[in-house]
C-alpha cells in the first residue's frame, strides 16, 4: 500500500505540472478546433486520474465522511464535475452552461472553458499545496518567505506577460515591459509603461487582474489558507509567524491561523463584491460596454485594483477620461474601497463593532487602540489634503468642475495619494505646492496591516505624539512602550528617507534630462507603491525603469521585513487595546 501511494504522488505531481503547461500553452498561444477538442480531452483524462486517487484514498481511509469532509473542497469540486460530465454524455445536456445562460452573457463556451480551467487550477492548487507544505521553505524566516513569495510571482507574472495571447499585437511584451508590469502588479503599485485598456487582451487583462489580487494580500497567505482549511495540516511556526507578521495579530496558534485567514479572504472578497456591484450599476450611459460580460469584468477589476490600492484601470488615461471624469459616483466608489483596503484589516473588522459604542453593558471601546491610531490619522489627513488642494487648485485644475465635483476631486485626490494611485486630474499639470503635499501624503502612505505601502500612519503618529510630548517637556513621563514605538518609528524613517534619496539620486544619474521635483515624485510613487505619476514614467531610461523597479519592490517587502525585525518585543496588547501597530 505504501508503495502504491508513493507511485500516486509521483503522478500526481507530473499530471499537476503538465495540466499547469498544458493551461499555459492553451491561453498563451493560437489554438485550433482540433487542439481545443484534445485540450478538453485531456482535462477529462486528468480529472479521471484525480477522482481515482481521491477514490482509493477514500477506501483506505476507513472513514470516508471524516475524510470527506476534511477534503471536502476537492471532494465537492470532483463530485460536480463528474455529475455534469456523466448527465452532458447520457443526456446531451451541459448543466454548467444552461446555469452560466441565465447571466445574460452570450460567450457561454469561451466561458465554460474559463469555468473548467478555474476548477481545474483550484484541484491542482490543492494537490501542488500538499507537497509545498512538507517543503523545506517553510523552515525559511517570515522575511525570506516574504520575498520568496514576491519574485516567484514576479518570475511567473513577467514569463506569462511575454507569451503572444497576452497582448494585442500578438507578439507578446518585451521582457523589461513585462517584468516592470509584472513588478508594479505585485507590489500593487500601478506605474506603467504601456496603456492597459489598449495593449492587453482579455487574457492579458485577467492575468494582471489575478497579480493584483495575489500581490495585495500575499501569496503565502491565499495558500496557507486553502492548505489550513481543507487539509489537516499542521501549520509550523514560521508560517504562524509570517502570517502574524502581514496582519499583525498577538496569538495565531491552532486554528487561529485558519480563522485568521478565513476572515482576511473573506472579507476582501465581500468587499470586492459589493465594490464591483455598485460599480456595474453607476458606469451611467456615458460608456457604452460591448457585452453585459465586459461590462462585469470592468467592474470587478475596478473594485479589485482600487481595494489592493494598486491603481491601474482599464480607461487610457485612467479616471481622467473623458468617458468617467466627471461621473462622480464612480469616484466616490473607487475612494471608498482605497479607504478600506489602506485602513488595515484588523481595523476593518472592529468597524464592525460600532453598535457596541452605544450598547451600556460594553465597558470598554470595541475598537484597538491600532485601529484608533489608523481610523483617527486617515480622516485627519485626508481632509487635511483635501482642504489644501481645493484651496490650492479651485482657479486651475478644479475649476471646470461643478461644485460637487471640487470637493469629490478635492477629496479624492487626497485619498488616492495614501498608495491607490487613481488620478482624477492630470498630476503633471498641477502647481508645485500640491505635488510637494502629494509626495509627502504619497511617503506616509496607508494604515499597518493594510494592502497600501509607504511608512504608515500609525509611524507617523508615534511620531508625532513623541514630539508633541516633548515640545511639552514631558518627554520624561513618556512610558517604556512609548519609547521603544518611537525608537521602531524613527528607524522606519530613517530607513525610508535613506531609500527614497538614494533612489531619487539613482533616478537622476539615469535621467538627468527630466526635472529634479517630478523625479522626485516619481521615487517616492514607487517606493511608497502608489503608481501616481507626472507622466514620465514611459519615458525613462531603462536603467531608471530598473530604479523604479527596485523601489516598487523594497517598497513592498523592505518595510515588512523590516517590521517583521522591529516588532519583536512590541506586545499587541489584545485585552486592553494599548497595543500599536508599528511598520
């Protein structure tokens, strides 16, 4: 028996990787009736080896409604499938397309195939996470883990960027155009050098959707969270780290780990919803869609990208065209999901505790003093910013607006810059003091715990509050934990400062023919993974696409990594909410 299961591993690993290839080759190359039909064949054949292997070991189990329902993802998926394979060749009747018929799309059979390959990938995803698991990796330290994680996307990202479907002269990107778009998705960033809307095909726009999505809340943690909560696996202690590390949590232990995850997945997917819902209903008549398909698709990666704060559209020019510019309700949509993705997941969740304020047997605030810290920083430099661009823009740029459209670009703009990266006004033409408050809004960036970048705000308040208290001369009376906060607070400083002069010289080495300020601006978008840019972004030299590429990427895993240093000894004070996020 022992051997048998050795000899079932091993196919499953070899059919687990060609069904990958196999996926790639169908969606990244021209494929021919013929190739289709044998595709599809051989999907079938594969998921009659799987249904075997999950069927013998069922038998072998002893215990199959234990063992069902430990793998009762994989067990639903192959029971569907197959209940839909056997009526489609008994009764001639596809289950999967007459449901996908009653959503009005008319690409029913494209559609199914991106249906099968879904269920198909999920399968493998499950198959391929068992190995990943018993994997010497997981012994690496969170950080390692962390950048691991990130250039394995990156490297998948860029090779499938390069194939010929992807893009729509047929000839697939260049390989620095691929691994810079590959770089600026995964970290969430939303700089670029080509035009989205235009330069991809709808499989090229998927496979950045998918980057976005997998870039904004880690891979780690979309695997460990498949792994922990079908399987029975015990999850070391680096994992459990790491994933305290992203979302900033005391204990993870047990089955804090899969309840954790389960609400971080949950919760951004609920979100994503109801962000994609109310976008499909408020694109108005102005834009005039080619399928009720692409119009849902618009939608979703409009409510993803503003979510993970990564800035990229599907519009040429973003927000600034003409087609959405002055459609309002789009951008206070698009604001709202950047507010909840950048004010930190922890944050997020005591929100929902807000009919605790005014219950009388609650004792003590629902909300942490981190979330505190994120919710109170935000709403202060959000109308701060707003305040001091409509004041500053009300005779140039804002001034073709209606009244509401000077406090919604006001207040956008100002939203945006903390990581999202959407622009409602051309950024290139606005006045210098307003780019110098944007780089400053851009460096502080979003909350801890959240999918923005920069130092975050909870650094900012520490120091903040540090110096405050000793402008009183009370710096004496601060407390231990205050101090060891603003000695973190001020490292994450330094060390950011450090970074972004070191890229904003490398960029001017590079491209010292493009002005110091809007250089400038462009370094500090990148690091802080914002994607606002003055337009030059494209028209950079290769080494300063690199510059970019580098700040985009320490932007995202340095301050983590470095957090995941400087935290130790900060204890999440879970019962009294004095704890604070820092990093």
């Amino acid at each position: 028996m022992k051997f048998l299961f050795q000899i079932l591993r091993v196919f499953n690993f070899l059919i687990s990787i060609s069904v990958v290839g196999t996926l790639i080759y169908f969606h990244g190359y021209t494929y021919s009736p013929n190739h289709l039909h044998g595709h599809l064949t051989y999907l079938h054949i594969c998921f009659g080896f799987y249904l075997i292997q999950f069927g013998i070991k069922l038998i072998v189990s002893g215990n199959w409604k234990e063992y069902t329902n430990v793998n009762r993802l994989e067990f639903y998926i192959l029971l569907g499938l197959v209940s839909s394979m056997l009526i489609n060749w008994f009764m001639d009747f596809s289950i999967s397309q007459w449901l996908l018929s009653f959503t009005g799309i008319h690409e029913i059979n494209h559609l199914y195939i991106l249906f099968l390959h879904v269920w198909v990938l999920i399968i493998v995803a499950i198959e391929l996470g068992k190995v990943a698991t018993k994997h010497t990796i997981w012994k690496l330290s969170p950080p390692w883990l962390f950048i691991l994680s990130f250039i394995v996307l990156i490297v998948i990202g860029s090779s499938l960027f390069m194939l010929p479907e992807m893009t729509t002269n047929g000839d697939g990107m260049e390989f620095s155009k691929a691994l810079f778009t590959s770089v600026s998705a995964n970290c969430v960033t939303g700089l670029t050098l080509i035009d989205v809307s235009t330069y991809f095909t709808i499989k090229g726009k998927i496979l950045l959707l998918v980057l976005i999505q997998l870039g904004g809340l880690n891979i780690i943690s979309f695997a460990t969270f498949f792994i922990s909560k079908y399987h029975k696996v015990i999850t070391t202690s680096k994992s459990d780290e790491t994933i305290k590390e992203i979302f900033h949590t005391k204990s993870l232990e047990g089955d804090a780990t899969k309840n954790m995850l389960r609400k971080v997945v949950y919760t951004t997917l609920i979100i994503e919803f109801v962000g994609a819902l109310a976008l499909y209903n408020s694109w108005g008549e102005t834009i005039s869609f080619n399928s009720n398909l692409n119009k849902v698709f618009y939608s979703l990666f409009h409510s993803i990208s503003a979510f993970n704060n990564a800035g990229f559209t599907l519009f040429t020019d973003g927000l600034i065209n003409p087609l959405v510019i002055v459609n309002y309700r789009i951008h206070i949509i698009i604001a709202a999901l950047i507010i909840l993705g950048g004010i930190g997941f922890t944050t997020l969740w005591d929100l929902t505790k807000l009919k605790n304020i005014f219950n009388k047997k609650v004792e003590s605030s629902p909300f942490r003093k981190s979330s505190i810290v994120a919710i109170a920083t935000s709403l202060v430099l959000i109308f701060i910013g707003a305040f001091f661009y409509i004041i500053l823009e009300q005779d140039t740029s804002l001034q073709n607006h209606s009244e509401l459209g000077v406090y919604v670009t006001g207040f956008f703009q100002s939203i945006t810059a903390r990581t999202a990266g959407f622009n409602t006004t051309e950024i290139g033409s606005l006045g210098i003091p307003v780019i110098v408050m944007l780089i400053v809004w851009m460096f502080i960036g979003a909350s801890s715990g959240s999918t923005g970048g920069g130092i975050k705000t909870s650094t900012l308040y520490v120091l903040m509050l540090s110096l405050w208290e000793r402008m009183r001369g009370k710096s004496t009376q601060l407390n231990q934990m205050i101090r060891d906060l603003f000695k973190k607070a001020m490292t994450i400083l330094i060390y950011s400062l450090i970074v972004v002069f070191i890229g904003t010289l490398m960029l001017f080495l590079s491209d010292g023919d493009k002005e110091f300020l809007a250089l400038l601006f462009e370094a500090v978008s990148a690091y802080g993974t914002v994607g606002l840019s003055t337009g030059i972004t494209s028209e950079l030299s290769l080494t300063g696409q690199i510059v970019l590429m580098i700040l985009m990427f320490i932007g995202r895993i340095g301050p983590l990594a470095l957090a995941y240093t400087l935290i130790k000894g900060i204890e999440i004070q879970k019962d009294n909410h004095e704890g604070i996020m820092i990093g």
